[in-house]
C-alpha cells in the first residue's frame, strides 16, 4: 500500500492545508508532499472527515536507548509532547484517559512514522504541568499538545516559551492564549459571535441576556454584547443570577420580554432545567439563544428550548470520529477527545511537510487554517482560534442544523 492510500481522508486533508500553507516560500517542502501523492490542484472536494477502511497499523514503541519520557507512542525522528491530566487527586482521570485514547487513535490512522509522542501525567495541578513541561522540553520535544486547564497552561505557556517551544493547549480559557501558546479549544468567544451573526441574520435586533454568575458566564456576556453592538443590534436588558437561582432573574427578562426580539442565555446543559422551569413560569416566550454546552441530551430534551438556537461544531465529524474510537476502544469518547485527535494529526502532518522546522509562527497561523474533526479552525497570532461553527435548533430531544459550518474561511 502507499503511503498516501495509508492515510485517513481527515489526514489527507490536514496534509493538503499543511502543504498549501508552506507553498509560497518552501519549495522542498511541496516537493516532499507531492512525492507522497498528495493533490495541491486545489480542484477536489473539501476534505472531510470519514471512517478509515484500511486496516489500523499498530502504534511502535521508541527504542529503548532514546532519552524520551512518559508512554511513548510512534516511531518518527520529531518528538512531541502531550501533556494530559491522566490522573486527577491520585485516582485515574476519564477525561485524561479519553484524550490519550484519542492521541493514540491518530497516531494510528497516521499509517506515518513522522512523530514519536511522549504523553506525561500534569496529575490535573500547575507544579505537575509544569514538571511535564520541563521533563518533555528535556527530552527534545519541538511542539507541546496540552495540558487541558488553563493553570497548568500558563505553566507549561512560561516553560516552553523560555525554551523557544509553541504550545497548543485545549483550555476554553481566552486568558492563557497567547503569542506561541495557541488554544484549539471550543472557545466561548467563537460560540457567543456565531449566534448573534445568525440571529441578526434573521432580522432579530433586541436582545436580552440571562446569564449566571460564573467565569462561562462572564465571558459570554461581554463577548455577546460586543457582537451585538458591532453588528447594529441592542442588549437592552441583562439579568444575572447564582447558579440554579435563575428564577430570582427571570422576573426582568419579564418585565421587558415584549421589547426583545430573542433571549441570550450562556448556561451550562445541567443547569438548563432550572432555567427553563423559571422561564415557563414567567411565562416569557421569545427566541432563546444559546452556546455549543446545548447539545447535550439534558438540554436538548427540555421541552421549554424546542425551537431554539445555538451554535456548535457540526455534529458529523465528530460522529464519525466516535464511531472509529469506539471501535477501537470499546467505549464512547467524551467529546473533548477530538481535540487531542486534531492536534496529534496536525503536528503529524506538519512534520511530515517539513520536519521539526515546521511549528513556525507562520506555518501555524497559516490563514487557510486547518481541517480536522469538527471542521474547519485556524490560530490566530495572538493565540486564540477561530472555528467554523454550525447554528443548531433543538426539536424533539434532538438537534438540526439550520445554519451549516462553512467549509472555509473568507478569502482563503
């Protein structure tokens, strides 16, 4: 089999964007790309995400005379670093383990021996994060996947800064972005923007905001009431509450629930009952409005949000991905594992375009972005990201898009 029939569809994808990003100034580069067969017409479809059929090569263990630390996946000559809280308080993390589950899954699908990944415990506190840094760093690695909180990101952004090292970590936290510290995250910015472009689409204008008293909550609020203003639109009122006190904010949506055109409320999926009880029994009907947290069973299945809108990655990469990691795995991904699926193939497909020279400013922050589970996204200089997210509406216990992801970003 060649190399290029070895690669998943999603890997080819990453290849081309990788390839296509380095074409202006990196002839070899190209050249070693094309040498794997992959096509640069730009004329094919979008890549997209799909279930490999070829048979899974089985991950490689590094010699045992390399310097590498932690469990040490793949074979290839650049060696990264993952950073996982693989345990939390000295028990076992299901979250930890479903990251590494995922970082596994792509080095497998890679069919490629371009990275050897060294994964390391953070043992869910900043001195871990930071012990993990400086052991991988150590140990000769170019790039650092991880960790997943934003302490130990800022532990692991300082480390790796002072080594010259990029980071790309998986904290919703805007905070710990930075130059060299990029978030692939679902960050709430992107959710708040996307869901007032869409409203305001549909001729929505006034807007109100619920909204609990809680760090998620912050920062939806700020970043919605930003949206609106840039896009002509209204907040006229905001109501905030203590989490599962709701009904003591209800009462000023109500009061002004005829001047609103749709309600705003960045509320978590297990909170979200609480609300909609207190909603109901105000007796305030309008469009409600919500973040990707919605696409959750608890929330989707109440019946006061049917007819409601959120944004959210649309849901059939993940799907698919899920479907390759059960198989795999025996058990369901949590749905933060696609995060370390993407970062583990991006920093495959990059190594392979060009080796450890390859984790550039200019190659990460390529503005094409990249194509991975849950569809496009690219970093921006500054460290956050931006996705091409879909716009959902809840019907029947169940979601539908409305609104699809774009395939790509303006002007690339």
């Amino acid at each position: 089999m060649s190399i290029s029939a070895a690669l998943t569809p999603r890997m080819r994808g990453f290849a081309q964007y990788v390839c296509r990003a380095l074409a202006g100034s990196l002839v070899l580069a190209l050249a070693g790309c094309n040498s794997a067969g992959f096509d640069f017409s730009g004329s094919g479809p979008t890549p997209s995400p799909e279930i490999n059929s070829a048979p899974v090569p089985q991950v490689q263990s590094q010699p045992l005379s390399s310097p590498t630390v932690g469990e040490v996946l793949g074979t290839g000559p650049v060696r990264v670093g993952l950073i996982l809280p693989l345990t939390q308080n000295g028990a076992p993390s299901a979250v930890g383990v479903s990251l590494r589950n995922a970082a596994q899954l792509a080095i497998e699908e890679s069919g490629l021996n371009d990275i050897t990944l060294m994964i390391v415990d953070d043992r869910g506190t900043p001195d871990g994060a930071a012990q993990a840094a400086q052991s991988e760093i150590s140990a000769g690695a170019q790039i650092i996947l991880g960790p997943l909180l934003a302490g130990e990101v800022r532990e692991v952004g300082r480390i790796a800064k002072s080594a010259g090292r990029p980071v790309i970590a998986f904290s919703t936290d805007e905070s710990v972005a930075a130059p060299g510290v990029y978030l692939l995250s679902f960050l709430i910015e992107s959710y708040s923007d996307r869901i007032a472009e869409y409203a305001v689409s549909r001729g929505k204008k006034s807007f109100a905001v619920l909204a609990p008293q809680t760090d998620y909550g912050n920062v939806a609020v700020g970043e919605f009431q930003q949206a609106a203003s840039r896009l002509g639109a209204r907040v006229i009122a905001v109501a905030r509450y203590m989490p599962g006190q709701a009904d003591g904010a209800v009462p000023e949506i109500a009061g002004v629930a005829k001047q609103i055109d749709a309600l705003f409320i960045p509320e978590q999926a297990d909170g979200m009952s609480a609300v909609a009880t207190a909603l109901t029994s105000s007796g305030v009907k309008t469009q409600l409005l919500g973040t990707g947290v919605w696409n959750d069973p608890r929330a989707l299945r109440l019946p006061a949000l049917q007819g409601s809108w959120f944004s959210a990655p649309d849901n059939a990469g993940f799907n698919a991905f899920a479907q390759r990691y059960k198989a795999k795995f025996n058990s369901d991904p949590l749905r933060l594992a696609s995060l370390a699926d993407d970062a583990v193939s991006l920093t495959a497909a990059l190594a392979r375009a060009k080796g450890d020279q390859a984790f550039g400013e200019n190659v990460l922050t390529n503005p094409s972005g990249f194509n991975g589970v849950d569809g496009v996204f690219r970093f921006r200089s500054d460290g956050a990201n931006e996705r091409g997210l879909a716009v959902m509406q809840t019907g029947v216990g169940a979601a539908t898009v409305i609104s699809p992801a774009p395939q790509k970003f303006a002007g690339s």
